[in-house]
C-alpha cells in the first residue's frame, strides 16, 4: 500500500493571532520529524500567521472553507486565489458543521472542490452520515450519494491532490468515538465507491481517507492501524500542541 499517513488539525473557530503563534511554536518541535503529512486548518484570520511560522517546516497550512467563485459580489466568502496568494495548501470542504449550521448541499461542496483544485489548493472533502441515518441503517445510501456528488466533473489526474475525510456526525466534538472496526468498515464503502467512480487502482493507491470524530492521542494508534484508514482530522485535541502532536505520532 502506498498512501502516505496524512493528519490535519481542524482548528475551527478557535484561536486568535496571538494564540496561534503560541500553538504553532510549541508544534513545530514536537512534529519535526513525524512520518505522515501534518497539517493544520485555522480561521482565515490566523492562516498568514501559521503560513510564516510554519515556513520551512513540515507543517502545511490549510484553511477551513473556500468558495467557487473567483471574485464578485459574495459578501463574507473568500476565494481560493487568496488562499493561494497567501501560502495556503490545504482546505476542508463540506464538514458537517458547515453542511448543519450553514446550509452547505452536496452541490456546493462540489463546487468548491473545482474550485480549490482549479487554484492548486489541495482539498480535505468531509462526508459522513448522522446518527438518524445510521440507525435507519443509510450509511451506505448516504455516502455513496455524498461522495459521488462531491467527486462529480473532478478528472482521475486530480486523486492525489485530494484527502477524504469520512467524519460520523455523531462522533464529531461528542467524545463518541467510532470503534476502529466501524470507522474501517465504513471507510471502505467509501473506498468501493471511489473504486466505481474512477478505478479500483486508483481507490487503492491513490485515495487517502481519514477517519475524524473525537479522534485523540488515546484512539489515534487504534485508528491508524486499521487497514483503510489513512489519517486523522482532528477537532478538539488539535487546539493543543502536546495532544496534537501525539496523534501525529500515533
Ligand atoms: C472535526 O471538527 O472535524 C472533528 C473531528 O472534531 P473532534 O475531533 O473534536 O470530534
């Protein structure tokens, strides 16, 4: 198997500038010499400040949202272009937050997809099911839909520039994790899905899949040993650099 392990920090609201040269200071030691990619996702606020103090080590920056448009009359929205320009790397797209409390569709998240690959951002799409459709046993039905949806007009070329994250709603900020053999066995829907969309080398080679809800430096090595999970978006204990970087080194 070739994919490379990939942790990302999702900081959320949280942090101003000043506390974000505090985090990432105390980060860049304790990461240095981590085997797997190792991003952190900030407000758009704090990104040029993470973006300086990173430079030059093995953190890569990414913001939490991006949208499809190049410019225009989209009051509040930022652009993929200005997160290039401003040394961004990485975006989420489609979490669940943003899916629940701002009416983010499986359309949109597409759309913002093209539109960060467009600009050689490189995006973290989130998909993931809800507690209600869990039990009503719609896991499959759900993401299948989410992830052919998020993938629909992205061509084969752009795999490698792109990170799933298959986050349950019910165990994001909950403290509810999914066990290593839920959060693998539903990955690998995700997996056989990607399979259909492109091809089942591609799947297996080339898609990296992270598993993100109330992942922490407890779980984190559980997780990560299961054959289909290839990484961690990281809520909570991302917004501490000791806790962070022991997931980094699950
Ligand atoms: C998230 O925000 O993507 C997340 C997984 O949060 P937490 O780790 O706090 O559950």
């Amino acid at each position: 198997m070739s994919r490379k392990a990939i942790i990302a920090g999702n900081w959320k609201m949280n942090n101003t500038i000043a506390q974000t040269k505090e985090l990432v200071t105390a980060l860049i030691p304790l990461v240095k010499d981590a085997e797997c990619d190792v991003v952190i996702c900030t407000p758009y606020t704090d990104l040029a400040t993470a973006v300086e103090l990173t430079r030059g080590t093995n953190i890569k920056v990414g913001a939490e949202n991006v949208h499809w448009a190049e410019k225009g009359a989209f009051t509040g929205e930022i652009s993929a272009n200005m997160l290039v320009e401003l040394g961004v790397e990485y975006v989420i797209i489609g979490h669940s937050e943003r899916r629940q409390y701002f009416g983010e569709t499986d359309q949109t998240v597409n759309m913002r997809a093209k539109a960060a690959l467009a600009a050689g951002l490189k995006p973290i799409i989130c998909v993931g099911e809800t507690l209600e459709e869990r039990e009503a046993g719609k896991v499959e039905e759900v993401l299948v839909r989410q992830t052919t949806a998020a993938f629909e007009g992205i061509e084969k070329e752009a795999l490698d520039n792109i990170v799933i994250a298959y986050e349950p709603v019910w165990a994001i900020g909950t403290g509810r994790t999914a066990t290593a053999e839920v959060a693998n066995d539903t990955i690998k829907i995700i997996r056989d899905t990607m399979a259909k969309l492109y091809c089942p080398k591609c799947a297996e080679n080339r898609v990296r899949i992270q598993y993100g809800g109330s992942m922490n430096a407890k779980n984190a090595s559980e997780l990560m040993a299961m054959e289909q999970i290839d990484g961690g978006l990281i809520g909570g204990a991302s917004l501490k650099a000791e806790d962070f970087s022991k997931v980094v080194h699950f």
